[in-house]
C-alpha cells in the first residue's frame, strides 16, 4: 500500500478503531458466544425460535453494543443477546434503536 493512503490518510480511517475480524474467531469471542447461548437456552430472544426436531434454526450472538465500538464490552456475557438470523438481519445496523430493548430483555433474566 502507497504511503500516501497509509494510516490517517486511508480514506476509511476511523482514528485508529480497528475493525479487527481476526477477534471473531478467537478463543474468547467462542467462549462468549457459547456462554451467551447457553444463557438464553439457545432461543432467538425476539421471537422465540428455536431449533428442534425438523426447524433447524440459525443462531447468533449479537453484541448489544457493537463489538467496534466498545472494546471493554466485548466478551462481556451481559453485552450479547441471541438472536435467530432472521432476527438478527432486522436489527443489523439499528442497533441503538433496539439498544434499550436487548438490556431490558438482559436484566429480566438477572431477577
């Protein structure tokens, strides 16, 4: 890469935030993902699918607040909500819309 689009003058510099996908695929994104499934019964906590018998269903972690934008939140159990793909697709790019709506969900499950 030229010098000249290096670093602060790449035209989709974001002041040094990465967007690092190497990070999906580490060990403790896995270990995230897992614990946040287990902790909502591997259910779509939006419409209440979930896989059985003949209904395969596609599930997701979602960051509730994205993963680029916190990085102290990341692998925090209580920064993700399952979603089913379905789901997940609606809410993809909203995410300050439903923000409110997933911690809610989140803390219900604390009581």
């Amino acid at each position: 890469m030229s010098e000249a689009l290096k670093g602060e003058k790449h035209w989709n510099w974001k002041g040094g935030v990465s967007k690092d996908k190497k990070q999906y695929f580490d060990l403790d994104y896995k270990l995230w993902r897992e614990a946040v499934f287990e902790r909502d019964n591997y259910t779509c906590q939006m419409c209440g699918n979930k896989s059985s018998k003949g209904n395969a269903v596609i599930l997701n972690a979602h960051h509730i607040e994205r993963f680029v934008d916190n990085e102290y939140l990341r692998f925090d159990v209580n920064n993700g909500i399952t979603l089913c793909e379905e789901c997940h697709k609606l809410t993809y790019g909203k995410e300050k819309e439903f923000e409110k709506q997933f911690k809610e969900i989140i803390e219900n499950k604390k009581k």
